[in-house]
C-alpha cells in the first residue's frame, strides 16, 4: 500500500504531464461526487416509502445499474491496466515474498488506490437516496457501497490474473483482445437497443424488474440488493447474498494465488514460432521498396493484436444498428460510413505501432515517399475490398438490390464511406510523422502505454476531426442540393465523394512522404523512447 502511494508520488514529482493528468481525473472525481450527491439529495425525498412502487422502481434501478457497472469497469480494467502497471505481480519475482503474502498486499493496495477511493466516495454520494427508508437504508445503503468495490476489484484481479496466465500465446491474446474490445462496444449499445426494442405505448417494468431479480443472486448484483433486503426486514436473503459475496472473495483470492503458482510453473517456457516457407508476403508484392514496406506491415498486421479489433467493428456497427433500425434501412446503410473511420483510424500512430521495426527503413535510406506509398498501398486496398464485402451484407439485410433507387443509395453510402476513410488515411500519413504517442507492447495488449497522458488523449480526436473536416467540399454539395431543392441528384454524392477522397489521399501521401524524410532521426529516437516505456 505504501509503494503504491511512492510510486504515484514520484510520478507526480517526475513528469508534469502526469500530475497535470492526475489533477485532471482529480476534478473530473470532484465533478462525479458532486453529482451524485445531488443526484442523491434531490430523488431521495421523491421516493415513497419501502413496498411503494417507486421504491420497487428504485431497486430495480439500482440493481441493474450496478451489474452494468461492474462489468463495464471489468472490462475497462482489462483493457487499459492489465499487464503493464507497476503492482503487477511479475514485477516482484525477485523478492521471494510469499504468495499469500503477496496477493493480499496487491489486492489491499488496489483496494486503497485513487480509483477505488473515488469509486467508494461517489456511491456514498447516492447513499441519501434511501432516506424515505429512515436511518436503516442510509445505514445499509453506506455498508453496501464498501462491499460493491472490494467484489468490483476482486473479480477485477482475478479476471485479469486469469487472461495473463491463461493466454500466453500471441493468438490468444489477439482473440482476447477482440473479444474485449467487442464486448465493450456492445454493451455500450444495450441500454439504446432495450429501449429502441420497448414499444412505448405498452411499456412494463415487469422484464426490468424479473432480471434484476436473477442478478441480485449474482456477485454481480448482491451487494446493490442488500440495503433492500435490510429496509424489508428479510435477514435471510440478505444473509444468503452476504455469503455470496464472501464466497466470491475467497474464490477470487484463491484463483489468484493459482495463477501465480501457474506463471512459476510456465515461466520460461519456449513459444511455437511460426514458420513460413519462402518470402511470404513479399512475393505478392511489387519488387520495389514500397512494395517492401508494404509486405513488412501486412505481415504485422496479422500478428498484431492491438490493431485486429478495428478490424470487427465495422461488422458489429451493422449488426448493432441492424437491431435498433426499426426497417429503416438508411440507419443500418449509415454505418457503412463508420467503416472507413475505424479502418484508417490508428493508422495515425502507425509509426508508433511500427516501433522499432522502423530502424531498418532509416538504416537502408528508404525514402519518405516510398514509405507512405506502401503504407497507403496495403490500407487503401484492404478499405475497399472491405467496404465492398459490407455494401454486399447490407444489401442482403435491407433487400435494397431489388430497386434502382435502393442501389444508389447503397452505392452512395459506400462512396462516402470511403470518402471518410480515404481523407483520414491521408491525414493519417501527415499527423503519423508529428503527432506520435505511445502504445502498448505488441507482446503485452493489455498494459497501459506510459508517459504522454495528454498526447494520448489528444492527439487521437485530431486525427479524428481532421479527417472528418476534410470531407468537407463533400459536405458542401450534399449542403447545396438540400437547399436548392434537387435532393433527387444525391446520387451524385458518390463521384464527389471518391474524388475528395482521393484528392485527400495524395497530396497526404506525398505531404506525408517530405515530412518524414525531414523527421527521420527525430522519429527514430521518439520511437526508441517509447519501446524503452514498453518494458
């Protein structure tokens, strides 16, 4: 618990990036109490009494908000602490401390962190919300703030405990990251699509309140029902979901100390190496340095599972909006253009993404251009195959095949999807050789990139605004047929949207090419910089 607190200190007196970000989650902890407190005050005198109907209402809310939240935090743990913070167990082989010893200690040091104290801090800003209920419920209500962390945290350690002992291999730790990431998106979008599937005239409580009843049997959501249970006098279910938690608690502890005992057991263990017979994908392209670098990145691109789940978001946003669509088919048509945006999207920090693998380019004298032209090459190629592929699906569900008029609002929504990925493909070429920040390890997807908090934050909503301000003389267009009233020409959306696009796409490759044979040396060392963060 103390080395937590040091080692936080010393980032704060070390980098002034760091502090600045930490005063920033500071204010934005401040702002969330602040809110829940009030969000507390001013509902807790509108709630009746317990068997009321609003305080059924109430449990119900309470119940399914805090299953939701603790398996968003979850999943946000594995995404952004995983294996690259400084508590992580490997990190303390050398020292011989016991394995009982150890586990405690992170979890209690865990328990204390900013996070957690925060965490405690804004649900007990909810605690008034229970008032009608009399000192009981606030009483019951605050016990059960404390209880909800420690299960949020201990499923936490033993989820991720589980991933980085369970998935050693780089493809396990790709589908892991696919899944992780999907997931996440997903259930984002379930609040919208069980309300966009409620038909409002004929709306009931009763599904809401039955699964909150199945959750609050769960580690998920027993620590939510308990203030419940207590304000009703029912000693034995509240017991009975007591234990759970308990329970809970000892299963993660020993499923933590499992997974230290297996990481010794598999430590050093050797990994299959992939072999290929001949070039590989060298041979499939061009006998030209381009062509070399575009080999060199699709051969990462399959290994690399950081970049795969950009790869599924384009076939999630179908299904997704497939659902909340209702039969109108231009909202499932519209995330068509979402396509391009999540194709090209970390090509921003391809640089960064590259690494190390980067030197060879400066060592050989590979010019700038040479570089961007086989970057672009293997994204513009892979875009609109894909692109394609999706118009395809899309006209399966929606049957707008069957009409001349369906097929060109197809054909112009897949225009501007490549529009919007071809302009931040190009931006891409230019902001990649300037704006840079760090990325996680190929080796570790899961860790947090250090250092550069703010860069990290920023420059990605540049990449993302820019290339959506590109687009714009294909806004205008659209903006000039709404106005004047000839809505019925939208079909030629589609050939202004390619030729922006395509526009865009050279003159950022050959802008891109110059800034990077300027800045070679100067990336070069960015780039040392960061991997040395990865270890």
């Amino acid at each position: 618990m103390r080395l937590r607190w040091a080692l936080m200190r010393a980032t704060m007196r070390k980098s002034t990036m760091m502090l600045v970000s930490y005063i920033i989650g500071a204010i934005f902890g401040v702002g969330a109490l602040v809110g829940s407190v009030a969000l507390g005050l001013m509902l807790g005198p509108l709630i009746d009494g317990p068997g009321g109907m609003i305080w059924q209402i109430l449990r119900m809310v309470m119940v399914l908000g805090g299953t939701f939240t603790t398996v968003i935090v979850i999943i946000m743990q594995i995404m952004y602490f995983g294996q690259g913070t400084a508590m992580n167990p490997h990190r303390f082989e050398l020292y011989g401390i016991d394995d009982r010893t150890l586990t405690s200690g992170l979890f209690l040091s865990g328990l204390t962190g900013m996070g957690a104290i925060w965490g405690i801090l804004i649900l007990l800003g909810l605690v008034p919300i229970y008032q009608s209920a009399g000192t009981v419920g606030i009483v019951a209500g605050a016990i059960a703030v404390p209880l909800a962390v420690i299960t949020i945290l201990a499923l936490s350690k033993l989820v991720i405990s589980l991933l980085s002992t369970l998935t050693s291999s780089s493809s396990g730790k790709s589908t892991i990251t696919v899944i992780t990431i999907l997931l996440f998106v997903v259930l984002c979008q379930v609040p919208g699509m069980v309300m966009n599937s409620q038909d409002m005239e004929h709306f009931s409580f009763k599904p809401f309140v039955m699964v909150a009843d199945v959750f609050s049997w769960t580690p998920l959501g027993a620590a939510f029902q308990l203030p419940f249970d207590v304000v009703a006098g029912s000693w034995g279910p509240a017991a009975l979901r007591l234990l759970i938690l308990v329970a809970t608690w000892a299963v993660c502890y020993l499923g933590c100390l499992w997974c230290l005992k297996k990481d010794r057991t598999i430590a050093g263990a050797a990994t299959r190496v992939a072999a290929t017979k001949g070039i590989g994908l060298f041979s499939m392209m061009p006998d030209s340095p381009s062509g070399a670098i575009s080999a060199r990145m699709l051969t990462y691109l399959r290994r690399d599972p950081r970049q795969a789940p950009m790869l599924f978001m384009p076939l999630l946003f179908i299904v997704i909006f497939t659902i909340e669509s209702r039969g109108m088919n231009v909202m499932i048509w519209q995330s068509i253009i979402w396509s391009g945006f999540f194709l090209v999207l970390l090509e921003g920090n391809g640089l960064s993404y590259d690494g190390r693998g980067f030197t060879m380019e400066v060592i050989s004298g590979v010019r700038g251009v040479d570089d961007r032209l086989g970057r672009v090459r293997v994204y513009a190629i892979m875009t609109v195959a894909y692109i394609a592929v999706l118009m395809v699906i899309v006209y399966v569900i929606t049957g707008d095949w069957r009409s001349m008029g369906g097929l060109a609002t197809g054909l112009v929504f897949g225009c501007l999807s490549l529009c919007l990925g071809f302009c931040g493909l190009g931006l891409a070429e230019v902001v990649s050789c300037v704006f840079m920040y760090p990325v996680p390890s190929i080796s570790h997807p899961f860790s947090s990139p250090q250092g550069r908090v703010g860069a990290q934050m920023l420059f990605p909503f540049l990449h993302m605004f820019g290339m959506i301000l590109l687009m714009l003389p294909t806004g205008i267009v659209a903006l000039v047929l709404g106005l004047t009233g000839n809505w019925d020409l939208y079909w030629l959306l589609a050939p202004v949207a390619l030729v922006n696009g395509a526009a865009v796409l050279a003159i950022g490759t050959w802008l891109g090419g110059k800034l990077l044979e300027a800045r070679m040396p100067r990336i070069l060392a960015t780039l040392d910089s960061f991997a040395s963060l990865q270890q």
